[in-house]
C-alpha cells in the first residue's frame, strides 16, 4: 500500500516538477533574451511581408482591397507607417505590370528578413534539445525555406480570415440563414488562425532542431502548451493593453511598444513550448540509460 501511495504521490507532483524544470531551462537557455530577438527581427519582417500581402491581393482585387486588407492589419503598424504603406502601395500597384514587379522585389525582402526570425527560433530550439546548431550557410538555407513555407501559410491563412466573412455573407444570402447561424458560422473562421498557428509550432518542432526529426506524440506537449499559453496571453495582454494608458507614457510610438511586446510574448510562449519538449526528451534518454536526468546547461 505504500508503495502505491507513493506513485500516486509522485504522479501528483510530476507536473509540478515539469513546471518547475522548465523554469529552469528558460532561465538557463536565455529564452527571454531569445524571445527579444524574435520580437526585433519580426518587426523588421512586418511591413515588406505586409506589402507582399497587399501586392498580392492588388493583383486580382478590388480598388478597396488596400484599405480591407491594410485595416485588418492595423493594429500592428504606427498610424504614420500604416498610411506610408498604403499610399505606397497604392501608386507601386496602380497596374498589373507594376504590381507583378513589386510583389516579386517583396517575395524576396519579406522571405529573407522572415528567415532571420525562423534562425533565432531555430537557435533556441538546439539550445532547447542540446544539439549544436548549422553551420551559417545551410542555417541560412533552411531558415529561408522555412520561411517561404511560413509566408505560404500565412498567406492562406491571411486569405481565409480577409475572404471568409465575406464569402459567408454571401452563402448566407443565397441560402437565407438567419442572423444567429451567420453569426455562428463566422465565428467558425476564428479556428482557422487557431489551426495555422498549431501547424506551423509542430512544423517548427519537428523540422528546426538540428540533426533531429521528433515524432509528432513527442513534440504535441510543447506545441499545446505554447498555442494554449498564447491564446491565454493574448486575452489577458488585451485586457492589460485596455486598463493601461500607453499613450499617455509612450506618445506616438505606443503602438510600435504594443507590437514589440505582444511578439515578445509570442516568442516566449513558442520558446516555452520548445524546453517542455526539451525537458520532456531529457527525461526520456535519462530513463532508458538509467539515469536521472541532467540539469539544463546554461547558453
């Protein structure tokens, strides 16, 4: 009976222990210094992505295909540089020829400053599992080919979120739903995002440690907790975001603070996703040499 008492103990006390490991590699990986990077490198990465967004949509859209797709990104821009990107847009993308040519020139800005966050990302994740990281040059190619897959997905995703509601209004015209199923079915387009972002956290899982390919039960913890944690951080930042006056302490550069601190967050959360995967594998090599498992080495 002891014996039992014990295990059920310490499976009681294994999350605790879990919780209280990773701490410890995020404080010994510099995770938070890491999350820093991440944040600096994607602001860099916002406006040509942005304009490849829009470049892209100009092509084939409406004349107010600006104005929706840059109002749906707004929040993550300073009013000046939002107004900047759409009066630049617009006079680049005023034909098809022009539009064809900047969006060409911005699939290669945006995809080469994209890769410089996917290589901090891939950095923390070596630290994370132990493993040295790639050489400069084939870190570099793989960054960009993680970053072309990113923009891909983003793209789609971007697309689904500007196009859906649309496209529902008009299906529920056709079809007459009522008020409360259009708005059900519109809600359902929130999953979307929710969907891209957990595949793009496995697919960096699985494909940005070096030398290593984890199966996909190994790496699901981490994942759920960092697309957990981030749908937890978002509502509470917003409600802290609500009750603080930014632009009082701030002025005019309250919305670039906002920005840096939500993709520092951000990058915090997919950073703490990777040490619980991290502390999870230690664990499992430490139980198949017999050995508890080593504490984190620090960066």
């Amino acid at each position: 009976m002891r014996r039992g008492r014990g295990r059920l103990v310490g499976a009681a006390k294994a999350p605790f222990r879990l919780v209280r490991d990773t701490f410890h590699r995020v404080i010994a990986h510099n995770a938070t210094g890491a999350a820093s990077q991440f944040a600096y490198n994607a602001v860099l990465a916002t406006v040509p992505f942005l304009f490849v967004l829009v470049s892209a949509f100009g092509i084939a859209g409406s004349a107010g295909t600006y104005d929706r797709l840059i109002g749906t990104f707004g929040n993550a821009i300073p009013p000046a540089l939002q107004e900047l990107l759409r009066s630049s847009v617009k006079s680049a993308t005023r034909n098809s020829n022009n539009a064809a040519i900047f969006l060409a020139i911005g699939v290669v800005a945006a995809i080469y400053v994209t890769s410089n966050v996917i290589s901090t990302l891939m950095s923390a994740l070596d630290k994370a599992y132990g493993v040295p990281s790639r050489p400069w040059f084939r870190g570099k190619m793989v960054a960009i080919g993680f970053a072309a897959a990113t923009s891909v997905l983003v793209a789609v995703t971007t697309l689904a979120l500007v196009v859906g509601p649309r496209l529902i209004d008009a299906v529920a015209d056709y079809v007459g739903l009522s008020g409360t199923a259009r708005d059900l079915a519109k809600d359902s387009v929130f999953p979307i995002g929710v969907a891209a972002l957990v595949a793009f956290t496995l697919l960096l899982y699985r494909y940005g440690t070096n030398g290593l390919r984890p199966r996909l039960p190994t790496i699901l913890p981490g994942a759920l907790v960092a697309v957990g944690g981030w749908l937890g951080m978002t509502q509470a930042f917003r409600a802290y975001v609500d009750h603080f006056s930014y632009g009082t302490v701030y002025g005019s550069l309250a919305t670039v603070v906002v920005y840096l601190l939500f993709l520092y967050l951000t990058g915090l959360m997919l950073l703490i996703g990777a040490e619980v995967n991290g502390e999870l594998a230690s664990r499992r090599a430490a139980r198949r040499a017999g050995q508890e498992p080593l504490p984190p080495a620090a960066a």
